[in-house]
C-alpha cells in the first residue's frame, strides 16, 4: 500500500488509577511518552505532537526535541483530546490524523502508517483502526482483548468486550461435554478478531466528533469508538498479519517492555562489536 501524508498525535493523560505519572515512567533512560514519540516519528509522518494535560509530560517531550500542545485535563477520551489539537492547531479539513496512544512504546511504526493508508484509500469512511486474528479461547473470552467484527469490506460493524462473534452450536457442545469450562479451541474459520488501538481520522470529522453525544454503547462498553458507529459513521479496518506489542495497563506492563528493551539494547550492541571485529584495518 503506498504511503500517504499523515499527522500523529499522541494523547498522554497524566493521571492513572494503576501507575500514576505513567508517560514519565523510565525506559532504558527515556521517559515512556518519548519512546512513543520515536516510534511515532520513524513511521514517516509529517508532524508528531504530543498533546498532554500536565507540565512535566510537556518538559519531557519538548526536551527530546518533540512538538507538545497542552489540552484540558477534562477530556472523555484521547479522540476528544485530539479532536482539541486538531482544532487549536487549525489543521488541514482533509489531513489525516492519527491517534498513537500514549502507553504503546513499542508500537511498529508501520501499523502507524498503514492505517492512515487504509482511511486514506477508502473515501466512505471517516476513521480508521486496525486488528489481527484471534486464535484462542483465552483471548476470545478476555474482557480486556477488545472484539471486532467486520463487514464483507472490510468495515467496523461492532466492537465489543464480550466474545463475538458467538459460534453458537460450536460453544454450545463444548459447553454440554465441560460445563463452566472453556472451549479447548475456536471453530475453524470462524472470523474472530482482535481490534488494536490505534486511529486514524479525517480531520474535519475530528470537529463533529467531539459534538456527536456519548451513545449508551460507549459507556456499557467503555469504548469510545462506539461512538462513531453509533451515530452512523463508517470505521474502516486494517487487518494484520501479526499480533502487535502489547501497550503498557499495569507495573508488570511496564516490566515487560523494560526487559524488552534491555533485551533490545543487548542484542544491538552485540552486532556493533560483531561489526568492529569484522571490520578490515
């Protein structure tokens, strides 16, 4: 798919209920908000801000050299935070915007890219996002693994944290020979996906969002892209190969990814003295 001119910006609310001052949290020397940044950066976009509530996320962005607008500490999701940005800067009704969260440091910069292909390829939809392929029972009954289901083109008909779609005869044997047991493995071909968070947005849709009223779905599902659906708005998805690095919820989140760096950082420097030995004097 080729490339096409995008904007990112990086929601980072500093408060949270698990790990307070999450964008500041160090990895491998750099505050998390940065790290995004850097992915966010590398994926060839135009622009990269990072669009916060809070002075110290704002200093630690703007001393890494990247651009920062500061955002009401009141939003009700990072698309109304964007939606601010979008306005305050006056960006471009035909950009394409898009959203990285602020707690995925190790997101590919290629998933960043392909999704502000796939919206800018598919002119009924007003917003992107992306997904991958379920492949087991755990995932499928996950509260926490965000479902989608698609459309014959490749649209958004719902999102939801509960298991769907629902294999009805297939669950309901596995069901009958193990009560209040999981199914030992889904149905083959059953079109079970995992959404990513990721967005991308048209930019003049950025100024009816924040006007669209929050739907009951939204709020049941505490998912704010319900919201577009609700209201009628065509979400295109980008289906993935493979599953993305997970984004960082908890301190064992945040572990993982510094172990994933550390492991990272050992792996280059032992090229570059691979690199030096093999170098002719």
């Amino acid at each position: 798919m080729s490339r096409v001119p995008f904007i990112v910006v990086i929601p980072a609310r500093y408060a949270s209920s698990r790990l307070p001052g999450k964008p500041l949290a160090d990895i491998g020397g750099k505050p998390m908000i940065v790290r995004v940044a850097e992915r966010a950066r590398a994926s060839g976009a135009e622009a990269v801000y990072v669009a916060t509530d809070h002075d110290d996320v704002r200093d630690a962005a703007l001393a890494h050299g990247f651009d920062t607008v500061m955002t009401s500490p009141h939003h009700a999701s990072g698309t109304d935070r964007i939606a601010e940005v979008a306005h305050s800067l006056a960006f471009d009704p035909k950009a394409i915007v898009v959203n990285v969260q602020g707690d995925e440091p190790l997101i590919a910069p290629h998933l960043v890219a392909n999704v502000a292909a796939v919206l800018a390829a598919d002119d009924s939809a007003v917003m992107s996002t992306a997904c991958h392929a379920i492949t087991n029972p755990e995932d499928m009954f996950n509260p926490n693994v965000v479902k989608v289901v698609l459309d014959a083109h490749g649209g958004a008909m719902y999102f939801s944290r509960a298991p769907l779609p629902w294999p009805r005869d297939a669950f309901a044997e596995s069901f009958r020979r193990a009560p209040g047991k999981l199914p030992a493995r889904l149905p083959r071909g059953l079109p079970c996906y995992r959404h990513i968070g990721i967005y991308a947005y048209r930019a003049s849709f950025l100024e009816r969002f924040s006007a669209l009223a929050r739907s009951p779905l939204e709020e049941f599902e505490a998912l704010e892209q319900l919201r577009v659906l609700a209201h009628g708005y065509r979400i295109a998805v980008a289906i993935c190969k493979q599953a993305p690095q997970g984004g960082v919820d908890t301190p064992e989140d945040l572990e993982r990814v510094r172990e994933q760096c550390r492991e990272s950082a050992k792996a280059r420097g032992k090229l570059t003295r691979g690199a030096k030995r093999d170098k002719v004097p």
